[in-house]
C-alpha cells in the first residue's frame, strides 16, 4: 500500500487516493475499489455531489474482506455539497454518514467556498461557511469526522478561516498539475500546517498529451500519467487521480518505485501560467 503524511490531527492519510467524480453507476464504483484496493489504494474520496456515497461504501463493504482488511484499514473523504452550506450543513454531513453507511469520516470537507442557490458574488456567502465550518467542528468533537477540511479555498477564504476556526482545518484540497501550481496556497498551508493536497492531477486527461510532460516520460520510460502524478508526490503532496479503468487505476498506482530528476521537476514546475481545467473559486465572496 502507498505511503502516508501525518495530519495535524495526528491522522495518518494515504499519499495516493482513488478519485471517484464520475463514478456513478453502482457496477462501475464496485469494479474501481476492486481495482484499487487490489493495487494498493488505501484511501477513496467521494462527495455528496457525486452521488456515489452509497455505492462507495457498499463497495468498501463486500470487497474489503476479500483483501483481508477492515474499515480501519482505509481512508475515506467525502464532501459537503454546495447546496448544504449554512444552516443544512449538519444534516448534510449526517447524510454523507448515513449514505456511506459508516461510523465515521476520516476526513470531511466543506466542497465549495460559495452556496448553491446564492449568487457568486452574495455576501451570505461568509457566513455560511463559517455555520458549515462550525457543524464540522461540532461533528469532529463527536468522534463522527475524524479530521475537517475545505476545498477549492482561496488564499483569502483560507486566511478568513484561519482567522476564526476553532479547530484548523487539516486538508485544502485544490486543483493541482503543472500548469496550475498554487504558490501562494502552497507556501499558506505550508505555514499553517495545513495539508495541500492536490485533485485533476492529470487535467482532466489533458496533460497527457503535454510536449514536455511527453518527453520526461519517454526519457524515464513511465506513462505520462505517472510522470504528472510523481511530480506532485515527490513534492509531498498527496494525490487522487480518477479513473474507472483497472489497468489505469494500478497504472496511476505505480509512482513510488521512481523519481524524477530535479531538472525535470523544474522544467515541468516551469509549465505554470495558472490555467485552470475545472471551476475558478476566486470570485466567491
Ligand atoms: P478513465 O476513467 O477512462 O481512465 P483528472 O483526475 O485530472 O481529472 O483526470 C481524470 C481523467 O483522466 C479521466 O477522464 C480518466 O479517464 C483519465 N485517466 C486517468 N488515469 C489515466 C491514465 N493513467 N492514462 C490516461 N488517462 C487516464
């Protein structure tokens, strides 16, 4: 199984993560944990929007026995939908429990800085993730979500939370790949002891056809898909590439038998220009 980084709860989590968006029919989540438990996966991480809680932890039911493990064993993240920010927020993470169908979240994450329904720019917005925030907090100090954290945060919803947290989040979870590198959130996170941990780790499919992604993979003879998710790990941040095809799924498992050299880290670090694939957060209030 791959290795792990230590929360600031004092939480181990898997540096290697199966993503699960898009996996949504209950056949094709069941035939990825397979894949993924098979290949090493310890940790799976799901959202409310994704509507594949359910499937998810049926799956993590029938199949974990076959590889001799137990709940304890893995890692599971899910996510507070965007339509659950504010007052909803705690029967939201209640419902991620129930569909899951566990004691437990290893860790939970307010998905979204905004609220679906309001207008981006709404200024409600703050104050509903601060309610969601506060129903984690309430949820963590129940033992039910054993760590709490945010997703597609801004360097300024970030240092709002900061500011006014109880408990610190232990994870921001962002679009992460070389064309899209984070500084500022990066070197926020690094200071606050908060774990950067990136998703669309591939573009959405489309780094793979990057010329120099290509070429560092042609000369350390991996896929370029093991090329871009070896560029974030070996920068020590943890990963969770999607896929619902087995080969893919133990291909993308195979990134810690290498290592890149620290020019090809750069030339691919050098790709940044902050291009975005999936949804831009920094207008939300
Ligand atoms: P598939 O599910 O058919 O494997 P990201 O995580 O950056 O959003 O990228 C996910 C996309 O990349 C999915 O469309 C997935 O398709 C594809 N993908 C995942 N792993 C690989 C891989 N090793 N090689 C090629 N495509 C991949």
């Amino acid at each position: 199984s791959s290795p792990s980084v230590a929360l600031n709860t004092g939480l181990q989590m898997p540096v290697l993560g199966l993503g699960t968006y898009k996996l949504c029919d209950p056949e094709d989540v069941h035939r990825a944990v397979d894949a993924a438990l098979s290949a090493g996966y310890r940790a799976f991480d799901s959202a409310a929007v994704y509507r594949n809680e359910a499937d998810l932890g049926k799956a993590l039911r029938e199949l974990l026995p076959k590889y001799g493990l137990t709940r304890k064993d893995v890692f599971i993240t899910s996510k507070l939908g965007p339509k659950d920010q504010g007052e909803k927020a705690m029967e939201g993470a209640l419902h991620s429990l129930s569909q899951l169908d566990l004691e437990y979240i290893d860790l939970y994450l307010i998905h979204w800085p905004g609220t679906q329904g309001l207008a981006v720019a709404d200024e409600r917005n703050p104050g509903n993730r601060a309610q969601s925030w506060a129903s984690l907090e309430e949820l963590h100090g129940q033992g039910k979500l054993r760590a709490i954290g945010v997703s597609n945060y801004t360097p300024a919803h970030m240092r709002e939370l900061m500011q006014s947290c109880k408990v610190p989040p232990a994870v921001l979870q962002v679009e992460f790949h070389p064309r899209l590198c984070q500084p500022e959130l990066r070197s926020l996170c690094k200071e606050s002891g908060v774990c950067f941990q990136a998703y669309s780790s591939l573009g959405k499919g489309e780094l793979l056809t990057d010329p120099v992604v290509l070429e560092v993979a042609e000369n350390c003879k991996r896929t370029p898909a093991q090329v871009l998710l070896r560029w974030a790990v070996q920068q020590g941040i943890p990963v969770l590439p999607k896929s619902s095809n087995p080969d893919r799924i133990l291909q993308n498992a195979e990134v810690f038998d290498f290592s890149l050299s620290d020019t090809d880290i750069s030339r691919l670090s050098a790709l940044d220009c902050g291009h975005r694939f999936c949804w831009d957060p920094s207008g939300v209030a």
